[in-house]
C-alpha cells in the first residue's frame, strides 16, 4: 500500500488526536463539571442560577469564512431557575451531568433512548418525552463544545459502509485492529463504528472519496468494479447520513487530503443530503466544523440531466415544489450552479433518481456519467 | 476454534449447495427459458398463451406440516392472452427473462429498481411503475421456485450485520475472503452481503442466535460484551428484517443446528417482525421453506412484562389497537401464548420498547432479563 495517511491534518474545535481519546474525554468531563460548577457558584452567592446558550434557528447561523462552513452567530438565550420550567431545567441538567460522570468513569456508554429511560428514577428531573432529553445533550454539547460521542452518548441510527483502498485501524473492545476496506471485508463493506474517532488512517491508494445516497447505486458502482478501476473509497450514505458517516467524510477529506463528491438522486431532498454533508445542518450548526466538508462537489443527478440525457422521470409532488422553493431561499444554497438548476427543476416539474441512468444499461453510470463528470469536476 | 460447520443440513426446495452456485444458476435459466418456451409452444399449437400462477392473498395461505410453515395453497389464478391486460403481462414477462438470460450469462446483477428502468427502452412491454415489474419478478419466483438472488436481481434494502464466535468464508470479486465475525471484524461487526447463499460457515463456538430488533440494544449487546459471555451470535434486524438476513438466521438455525431468539419492542409491529422471521410473511410465503427460521423463539418485551418489571410504557394509539386484533386474527398467532399476551395488552393499553429495561441500569438487561428469559427457555 502506497501513501501513508498524514498524522492528522489540520482540524477544527476541538482538536482531535487519535491517541489521545482518554484525554479528550477527560477535558470534556472537566468541562460538564464546570457547568455544574457554575450552577453552583451562582446559588452560593445568592443568585438565581442561569445558563446562557446559542440559540438554534435560522436567523442564528452564520457563515465562517476561515472554516468555511455555517455555524451559529451571537444571538444567545438564557435558561434561568427564575420561571419553574427553566428550574426543570437546570435541574435535569445537574441529574445528566452526574450521570454522564458515571459512564466516562466506568468507560461504557449509553444511547439517546436510554438516557432517556434511565431519567426514569430521577424524580421531577425525569424527562416527559425523548425530545426533552435528546434537546439538553445537544445543550451541553453547545455548552461545553464537545460532542455527544465524548460523553458516550450513541445514536441509534446506522453508520455508513466503505469499500476501496484504504487501511484503517479501529480501537474494538477486542483490542486494536487493522482491517483494510477491500481485502479484509466482504461485498458489503467496513461497517464504521458509531464513534469514528476509535478509526485511525494507516495508508491508502485513493485518488477520492464517492458518497452515494442508495444502496442499489453503492452496489453497483461495487459490482462494476468502480473503486478498483479509478482508485475511489465508495461510502454508502444511507439516505440523510448519520452524524458518523459526516465526520468520516470529512477525516477523509481533512486528514487525507481527499476530494469528495457526493452522488444523488435529482430531487430536493437529496440536495439537502448533499448541503449536510458540504454545509452541516440547522440543527447541528454548532458541529459544522467538525462534521462538514465544504469541499464536497455535488455529483448528483441535475436536472439539466433530466433534459440532458432524456432520463426516466417523476412529476414533483407539490412537497417537492415546497421544498426547492425553500432551497432558493436557503443562504446554503446561493450559488449561481443551484439558483439555475433548481429555477430549471421548477419549469421543468420533473425529477429524476441516480438509478435511472440503467435506461442505457447497467455499466453506463461507471463507464459514462460519472467519468464524464468527474473529469469536467478535475477529480480524475 | 470448535466445531466445523455441518456440511448443509437439510434444507428445503431448492436444494442449495454452495459450491454449486453456478450450476443452481444454470438450473434457473433454465427453469426461465421454459417459461418461455411454454408460451412459444402454445402460440405454435394455435392456442392463445397463458400461465397458472398461485394466488397471493391470506385466503391460500396454508400450514405444511413437514417444514412446520406456512406457504401457498393449492389456489392459482391464470394470466392469458385472451385480454390486452394479460397480453401485456405475458409480453413483458419475455422481455423479462431475455434480460434476466443475457444478465446471468454476463455474470452481472442489477436492482429491482434497475430492471424498472431498463424496461424505458422495451417499447410496449415498458412498466408503468415500479410496483409491476416487482410484483413480476416474485411471479417469476413461484413459477421457477428459484429466488430472485438467484436471478442475480438484488433489493435495495440493506441486511443485517453479525457480531459473534463464527467464521464465514465469503466468495467476492477479489476471491475468497475468510473472516471471523469477532476476531476480524470492527465494533460495527461483519455486513452480510446481500446474497447471502454466497457465504458458507467455516466454524464457530456459538451456543445460540439473538436477533435483535434496535440498533441501540444491538449495541448494548455488544457494548456488555454478550456474544462473549453467552456464546452468542448478534445478529442486528434492522427493524423488518430484509430477505438477506432472514435467509442468514435460516441457514444458522438448519445448518449448524444453532437456536434462534428474536429479540424485540413490546409492540404489534415487534411481534410481525418475529412472526415474519419464524413463520414467513403473505407477501413471500411461496418462499417461507428458504427464508423461515419455524424453531426461533420469542424473547422480546411482552405485555406481561410490562406489569411485571413495571416498565416505562406508552399508550396503544388507535393504529397499534387494530394491528393487535388483526393478530388475533391472524393464524400464525393462533397459540396459547399469543392470545393470552395480546389480550393482555388491549387491556392495559400500554406498549414498551427494549431500552426501557434501561430503568434498571445499563447492565440490567445483559445480566437479569436476558440470562433468566434464555434460561426459562432452555437457551442457556
């Protein structure tokens, strides 16, 4: 195997070091005790105690131009033991601080369904509904500018599956293992763990990064040979990717110097798969520099291709016309490249999915469209 | 490692060999082309075309005593010529097997979604969604009694991943590939391709199956080191699990003589997902003797336990009470055990999930409601 993976590029908050995973994770319980601490510094002179927190709508995102993705802006809200909801409040966050001191200490982790049954026995801290507890780790990640995956909390939702030239190496329960994602796994890929900074890079022969949103396309470019022929690491996306196929891309591209391209159907939807993986997400704004990669290329299908290559095609529903008129108001997507394509989709009233390039047979995706646009891209 | 794998135990219709995947293939051409063949012979003997097909509906849905599933009647509906609907239908059946010949002579695959939108350029015998030309593949299903795996026509649904003491050895485009599904694999375990006839068991030290339903209890699971303590293959459903990995936990339970468990919510659409991996479903019952696991057990949260553990619950909505009486009503749940359950939940109007045994701890349902339930069972 040919290049050996840079020691960790450049990275943004906070700086990740594979090998110091413990010490991460005891600066980020130092960092939740601070709240706690706060709290209690606050009581002890005589105030009420309040926590002031980004506020997650739209109109408090904020483009970077050093990291190059939306993140949120100034506007803050304050949570105060004043009103008997923000008392709830705080008080909950004292039961899940202790609680995730518990975990880190004894090294497991937990899911977001499950701290919110554990609240169960927590008296009036205990949560009425997921939503409030899902709300208030999202909270502290804000607070203390980690990530849930450092206070081993795991989501429910599935990783990605990658297959091409390149060698990882994963921290398991089992001890460490190096698995190459051609040689080591079958047809259906490495199977990425929920938390990807267990992964180390070793080496690989890649000339870039392919994330596909269905698996009938993954298995395809699969079949067809596509990672071995143009030297590509293919990433099954799964439709909307989970947290932990958005920080790989972005490893792959920061660590690796990698380019990604990101394959889609040709509908508003997956223009929005595409803009998480590029931009990061409303919701998870405060993570953008951690789990974007601004410079993901859309390969997806456009809707010129509908007219361009006379592809097989459904009528908008009137939600897809909803939803591209709000990709037009999105300042993610304001770009000349969108403002046409998706003004073309709207005329148009069609659009179409990666799968119906078979129209011309199973190999023209791999032989035809995607060297084609790849090449006009730089990529290969 | 143990036991050497059983060479194939009994398996039902067809009989399946795994080094003799290319010449089942060649027997399901040539069950295809007699398809053909047929229709040719009645069009030469001046008779207009036509095929019998079995009915599809709960009504020719029968119990086989011998492989203890449930499977088609003797009901069979005919599609003839003699109307345009059914010309059609005859019409683009042919175009179906020439792809499906020129396809397995090549070597290739293609997606149920691929075959819809290779038929754009069949002229009169195109689809008009994709709903037709699916429901033609699983006619093609019952006509051969071959699988569509073996037609090399593949689904888009992602199966299942395993984590546990079992090596496999897994044919792929780069040879064989020997993995062992603990020792070799990362915390995200081995993903089974998605034809699995394309594995064969080399060995393995397990006692028994757990198929689970969440990927969050998958997790706990592996998290508390389960498969290790207990002997215990994890195999992670998915939610409804995909042909693939009923097919995995089939071959499990026949050819290595493992016992199965499902592990699930306390919920209707828990007990179809357990109903669909021991008993088949309607939808492919003329494949319930490939893909049903009969022996599997139940070892999910069940009504009873609900009262007994007094575990977090939430209400039956209106759509969970019909599902509930249409068990009752259905014949796979015609047991003691069934009755007794579902009647109990009307009458509490209450459902839980897996993870609320997380009330207890983290550790409450690998080291307390696993153990006792398994060995209530005789599992353990």
């Amino acid at each position: 195997m040919g290049k050996p993976a840079k020691q960790h590029g450049k990275l943004f908050l906070p700086d990740i070091e594979f090998y110091y995973v413990k010490d991460i994770e005891a600066r980020c319980l130092a960092s939740l005790l601070g709240i706690a601490e706060s709290m209690y510094n606050q009581m002890k002179e005589g105030r009420v105690p309040e926590l002031k927190i980004a506020t997650r709508t739209k109109y408090n995102i904020e483009y970077n131009e050093d990291s190059e993705v939306w993140v949120y802006g100034d506007r803050r809200s304050v949570r105060s033991a004043k009103t008997v909801k923000g008392a709830y409040m705080l008080l909950r966050m004292a039961y899940v601080i202790g609680f995730l001191k518990e975990q880190l200490n004894a090294n497991k982790s937990s899911t977001l369904r499950e701290l919110y049954y554990i609240s169960e026995n927590w008296g009036m801290a205990k949560f009425n509904e997921q939503q409030e507890s899902d709300r208030l780790v999202e909270d502290l990640e804000i607070l203390t500018a980690f990530q849930r995956e450092h206070f081993h909390i795991r989501p429910e939702e599935d990783g990605a599956t990658v297959i091409g030239p390149l060698r990882i190496r994963e921290e398991t329960r089992r001890g460490m293992r190096e698995i190459h994602c051609q040689d080591d796994v079958g047809e259906g890929g490495y199977q990425i763990p929920v938390n990807v900074d267990k992964i180390e890079f070793v080496d690989h022969d890649a000339k870039f990064v392919i994330a596909i949103e269905t698996g009938g396309m993954r298995d395809r470019l699969v079949e067809n040979g596509f990672d071995e022929k143009f030297d590509a690491i293919i990433v099954h996306l799964k439709g909307q990717p989970a947290r932990s196929t958005r920080r790989l891309l972005r490893r792959l591209n920061t660590e690796l110097g990698l380019p990604v391209v990101v394959f889609t159907d040709g509908d508003p939807w997956s223009y929005r798969i595409y803009a998480s993986v590029a931009y990061g997400s409303i919701k998870s704004a405060h993570l953008s520099e951690y789990l974007a990669t601004p410079a993901a290329k859309f390969v997806g299908i456009r809707p010129s291709d509908i007219v361009k290559y006379e592809l097989p095609s459904d009528k908008l529903t009137d939600q897809d016309i909803k939803a591209l008129n709000a990709i037009l108001q999105d300042p993610r997507f304001n770009t000349e490249f969108w403002k046409k394509e998706v003004t073309l989709q709207l005329e148009l009233g069609k659009k179409s999915e990666q799968q119906a390039l078979a129209k011309y047979g199973l190999d023209y995706v791999t032989d035809v469209y995607l060297p084609e646009r790849l090449t006009e891209l730089g990529i290969i």
